[in-house]
C-alpha cells in the first residue's frame, strides 16, 4: 500500500508549496509527494483558471488534481490532499488514519457550518429537486482529506464530471440570482459544496469515514493538519504560533459537540437520500 501526499498551488501559494513539501517530506510517512499547479492544468481547467479569478478559477481544479493522481496509484494505494497552505504536523493522527483507511475508502471531515448557510440553492436541487434536507447537516471540509484507490471511487470521480461539465455549480451565487436564495445563505463554497453534495448521494455512506474537523484551532492534545491558509497575501488560519484551545473545551467537544455534529450529519444525508 503506498501512500502519495499531493497538494496545489498558483503563483500565489508557490513558496507555500515547497513549504508543505518539506513538512510532508519531515513526517517520513509518505511514499510520494507531488505538487500540482496551473501550468500543469489541462486545457479545459486553465480556461477555468484565466475566466475566474477566486480561488483560482473557484478551485474547480481540485477535483481534476484528485482525479489525476487516483488515475495513477494502484488499487489499494492512498491518496493524501491537503490545500498547499495547511500546515502538516507529527501526530498519532496519521497512523489512526491510515488503519482506519485499511477498511474505508475514504476520510472525509465535518465542518461545524451547515450546508443551509455555505450552499446556494442550485446545488441541492441539482442532486435531488425533491428532497434538500442535507442543507441541515454540516458540510464536508475540502481542505484536507484522503481517499483510498478502488475499484469505484465514485465521489472523486462524480466531482470531477461535474467540474467538467456543471462548472456553474462552483461559482458564486449571481447577484441577480441572490433573490432566490434562502435567507439564512451566507457564501456558497464551491467546491466544498459540491463535494458534500456527492458524498450525500454517493451509492453506499458506509464506505467512508466521516470524523468532525481537527484542523481549524490548535488543540491541547495536537493534531496532524492545520488549516494555516498561508500564502503570499498571509496567514488566515491557525499556525503554530496561534494559541492552543482550552483543553476542557476540547474534551466537552469531544464528549457531546463532535459525536452530536457527526450524528446530524449522517442523519440529514440518509434522509436527503429519499426520493432520488
């Protein structure tokens, strides 16, 4: 079983890349590292990159860098994506997540915003037209996760189609459509959004892990990943000179808030899954 790191990055996050580099490479933990950026976008992707501005073309490439690297590990290998401003750390979370991946396909995390808040309407009526109610789970975080190569792979795969072919289902929400949209609608997260999406009504939850996020605060006891956000333009997350969250915080967390999360979440995606 081989285990692959892969990240991107545009000019904005170039030092960012060599950064996260040397992080995986310190972690002795991966077989391969490799950095994708927009030179190596096929055509298609770079229209996207050239046409919208925001996260590089509204981070459409994402799915295509997943796709990508799946397209060249074998059956049983492990793909580890993590956005190039993260910060990658030495913690015993790695080797849960790996035997957790010995009999899931995937590890995907919960953020503690709802899909109701950070999803425009569109979306949900694009999966199910009948029947939204995951826009009451919390959304699946795209900024770190990983996915064991299988034979189906189905959401890596559903969220790269729609990338080629459903690239309105990324973007903001016009402002001549913000009429439409329900009220408690913040920000639509393109492709986050959309990957909650395809993991909702992807054939069988069973084969993926869904655990809350442990990335956006440092914790008392460490973490693997922190979603640091550092580019060119600064930080705009949680690096290792943030500070540590109460440690009875993280235990109350722990005990109720995460398992609470967890539970909602799978509820709303099992019930949004009739009528399909």
């Amino acid at each position: 079983m081989k285990k692959v790191f892969i990240t991107y990055g545009d000019q904005k996050y170039k030092d960012s890349l060599q950064r996260i580099k040397k992080e995986a490479e310190a972690l002795e933990i991966f077989d391969e590292i490799h950095l994708y950026n927009d030179k190596l976008l096929p055509d298609l992707f770079q229209e996207y990159v050239r046409q919208y501005e925001r996260g590089g073309g509204y981070w459409l490439w994402k799915p295509y860098v997943l796709f990508d690297a799946l397209s060249k590990v074998d059956e049983g290998d492990i793909i580890v994506y993590a956005d190039a401003g993260c910060t990658l750390l030495r913690h015993t979370d790695w080797k849960d997540y790996f035997r957790i991946l010995k009999r899931k396909e995937a590890i995907f995390f919960i953020t503690k915003g709802k899909n109701k808040k950070w999803c425009k309407k569109e979306v949900f009526t694009f999966f199910n037209p009948n029947n939204s109610l995951w826009r009451n789970a919390y959304q699946i975080q795209a900024t770190f996760f990983m996915i064991k190569k299988t034979k189906s792979n189905e959401v890596i795969k559903r969220w790269y189609q729609l990338a080629t072919t459903h690239p309105h289902l990324f973007i903001d929400i016009h402002q001549d459509e913000r009429f439409k949209e329900n009220p408690s609608v913040k920000e639509h997260r393109h492709d986050q959004a959309v990957l909650t999406g395809c993991i909702c009504m992807s054939k069988d939850l069973r084969r993926y892990y869904l655990i809350p996020e442990r990335m956006e605060k440092r914790l008392s006891g460490g973490q693997a990943v922190l979603a640091s956000r550092i580019s060119a333009e600064g930080i705009r997350g949680a690096d290792m000179s943030s500070p540590v969250e109460n440690p009875f915080v993280t235990y109350i967390n722990k005990l109720t808030e995460n398992p609470l999360r967890k539970f909602r979440t799978l509820l709303f995606f099992y019930l949004s899954r009739i009528s399909v």
